[in-house]
C-alpha cells in the first residue's frame, strides 16, 4: 500500500499536491488530518465522490510500504503517522517547497524555493504527459493561488506563474476558484479580529513596521490566519503577529504574516518550532507565556538572537557524569567542587537517569551517602535535540519544571543545556 500525506490544518496546496500524487502513482491513497483548514473541509464536503480522501485512523499502517509527504517534510507536523517513523523498509519520498526544513529521511526529496509546492508537481505531470480533467486542474490552481496569493507573494517565481498558465490551459475554471478562497470570515473570527486589533501594539523593530498583539481564545476557533491577514492590512504594516493562548490548556499558536521579502517570517517562526515561509508561517509553543513569546519574536526582529541558533550552539560539553555505582557522598562533592546543581547518570554511554541537589532531600540519614546514586536518581529524564531551538528547550523547562536537559543524538549523550544557558540567552524570559 502507498499513501500520499500532507501537513495538518492542511491547505489546498497541501490537498492539491497530495491528489496530483494520485496522478503520477496510480493506487496511491491520499490521507489527510481531521483538522483542516475551514475552507478545504467545505470543498471536501462537495466534492465526497470526485476525490477518495481517507483519515490516518482508516489506514492500516503496518500495510504501508511506500509515503508520499507534501508541503512538509518534518514527522511531528504530520498527524496520526508516527507508527511509519522508525520504520527502516519504507520508501519516501518528499516534495516541499521550503528549503532546509525537515528532519524526514527520504529517499528521493525535492525542495526547492518556489511559490507554492503543487507548482513541483505540475512539473513532473507536464514532463509526463499526464492529462488532467477540469476538476482536477481547478484544485490544482486553487491551492497555486492560496500560497501566492493569486501570484503576488514575493516567493512566487517564474514558474509558478508557467504553471497557472498550463492549469489554465487545462480548462481550471477561475469562478470557482473564486468561491473557493472566499475567506471563512463569520461572526467568530469578527469578535477574535476586534479584540486582537484593541490589544495590538505597532512598533518600529530593525526598520520593519510590526504589529503585534496576544488574546486568550477558549476552544478551537478556525481561519486565525485569516485574522492576523487583516490586521496586517488593517494596520498598514510590513508584517502582522498573533498571538493566541489558551490559558486551559497551557498553549499558544503564534501565526505571523509578512508583506516583505527582507523580513522572514517562516525563519522565525522555525525557531519557535513551528514553520512557513518568508511571507507566511506559524507555531504552537507549550509552557510558555505570552509576553516572552513576543519578546523572543522581537528579538529575533530586532536581530539580537539569530534565527539559526540551536540547541548545539549553548550546550555544554563534554558533559560531565556520574555512573549508577556512584554514591551519593561522590555526587555531593562533585556537585560542590563543580559548582553545579545535577548530573546525569550515563553507564557504557546510555543515560540512565539524573541526580540534582533537589534529590539529596530524599537522603534523610547520614549512612544513605553510602548508596549508589541509582536508588535516589530520577530515572525519568527529558532529553532533547540539538537540533532543536531554544525556544524549545526553555518550554520542555518551564513544562517540566528541571534545570537541565541532556542533549542526546544517535541515543548519546552529546552535551548538557540548562537552565543558566537559556537566562543567558533569553536574558530575563524565564520565571523567577
């Protein structure tokens, strides 16, 4: 079996690139999330017995011996696949249009700086001759639409514009498409566009015109997107942030849209880690407040904190460690001469647990220091990538409420980031 996927709350770029898949794999089953985007589910709903869409839960993953994945090329952006992840037999395959971005290892990836990703698709369509029927080629040039906006973003190219031609050719009808993009504007995203519009500040950040603002929403509430879109041309600035959290569950989704090339949007919102692309992107950040989201945005703005830090550039290394044999009296004078406040617990390289100072209010009589350090470690550990952005690291922090993070590739341990490491990068973000 063979599957064609796409990211969640998917577009019509995502869907239209998805189908076209079908075209040059006969056989393969498009899977999409639950969750989409408002104005895809309406076309879907119309459209039941034209294009055969299944959910993750239809599919049998242990039968999956090929993945198409499209407009996206990171494992935890897609949804309800996890269980094709450490898969060694499958075969994979990827286009997306947003270069360096992803950490799906496939064999054959075509990512390229291009408008919008079903333009690769039309691409290998054309050089293989493949017809297309006018429904097919409306969709198509719906989601070619969507992620130029009608071909006026700045990361359209030359060829997105050949291949809106060529879909044209093939009788896609611009009516439609019309109805199609018609913004899912009703009286819910009105209540959200006014309350974010009081709340939001317009600042001047690095010589770009921002406007920022942050609300709490209750619930799931569609086209956020649509929202921060028209607080950007409402405000007349180069580019528009939200900030959307809900205090129930602890979460924030940041959208961001810009209208200049210079100002990347996708870059900052990757180093929240989320994604996009320069004039669009998003992120769902977990643990973290608000207002130090929206310091940290403003800094990478600003041009204090580079996007293209990581994980790797703060850790310490090589870390420093005790093994499970150690006693506690060990551990209670290396952490003194050390001047830190925990270790890891690593025997024959694989990481066992960690010992930290708040551990020791366990040993409550003077002969425990004799024990080893594993009858009093936490043997429950969150570890991270390197690969990984602060951002991320300070919300596993904050979530967990731990001074460190082991940084582990290949199942080693590589370095240590903590909780000094993130002050000294985010300066005064982090609660007291």
């Amino acid at each position: 079996m063979q599957i064609a996927t796409t990211h969640k709350n998917c577009d019509f770029d995502g869907l239209a690139s998805a189908v076209a898949v079908t075209l040059l794999y006969p056989d393969t089953v498009v899977v999409v999330s639950k969750a989409v985007n408002p104005n895809v589910k309406a076309f879907l709903s119309m459209h039941k017995d034209v294009f055969d869409i299944r959910l993750p839960t239809d599919i049998d993953m242990d039968a999956v011996k090929r993945l198409f994945v499209v407009d996206v090329a990171q494992w935890d952006r897609l949804d309800g696949l996890g269980a094709l992840q450490d898969r060694e037999d499958l075969d994979i395959r990827i286009w997306d249009h947003h270069p360096g971005q992803g950490n799906i290892a496939a064999g054959e990836i075509c990512q390229e700086p291009i408008g919008a990703c079903i333009t690769l698709l039309i691409r290998e369509l054309q050089a293989k001759n493949i017809p297309l029927t006018p429904i097919q080629a409306t969709l198509f040039i719906t989601g070619l639409y969507e992620d130029t906006g009608r071909l006026t973003f700045s990361t359209t190219t030359a060829e997105d514009a050949r291949a809106a031609a060529y879909l044209l050719e093939n009788s896609a009808d611009l009516h439609i498409v019309s109805r199609i993009l018609r913004p899912a504007y009703r009286e819910k995203q009105k209540e959200i566009l006014h309350k974010l519009l009081a709340s939001a500040r317009r600042l001047k950040v690095n010589g770009f015109s921002i406007g920022i603002g942050q609300i709490e929403i209750h619930g799931h509430v569609d086209s956020l997107a649509l929202v921060v879109r028209l607080i950007r041309e409402l405000l007349n600035v180069d580019a528009a942030i939200g900030l959307f959290y809900n205090p129930e569950r602890e979460r924030c989704m940041v959208i961001g849209r810009s209208g200049v090339e210079e100002l990347n949007i996708g870059s900052i919102m990757r180093h929240l880690g989320g994604g996009g692309h320069p004039g669009a992107g998003s992120a769902l950040m977990k643990g973290v407040q608000p207002h130090a989201i929206e310091e940290m945005i403003l800094g990478l703005i600003e041009g204090n904190q580079q996007a293209s830090v990581r994980v790797s550039d703060l850790m310490s290394f090589p870390v420093m460690s005790v093994s499970t044999g150690t006693s506690m009296a060990e551990v209670a004078q290396l952490l003194r001469e050390k001047g830190c406040t925990g270790l890891p617990v690593i025997d024959d390289g694989e990481l066992k647990g960690v010992i930290s100072r708040r551990d020791f209010k366990r040993v409550r009589r003077k002969n425990q220091l004799a024990a080893p350090v594993k009858a009093f470690m936490r043997k429950t550990v969150f570890t991270i990538a390197p690969d990984k952005s602060p951002a991320q690291a300070v919300g596993l922090m904050i979530k967990h409420d731990i001074g460190r993070l082991p940084v582990v590739e290949d199942g080693k341990v590589i370095g240590i980031v903590t909780r000094s490491d993130a002050m000294l990068y985010f300066y005064d973000l982090l609660p007291e």
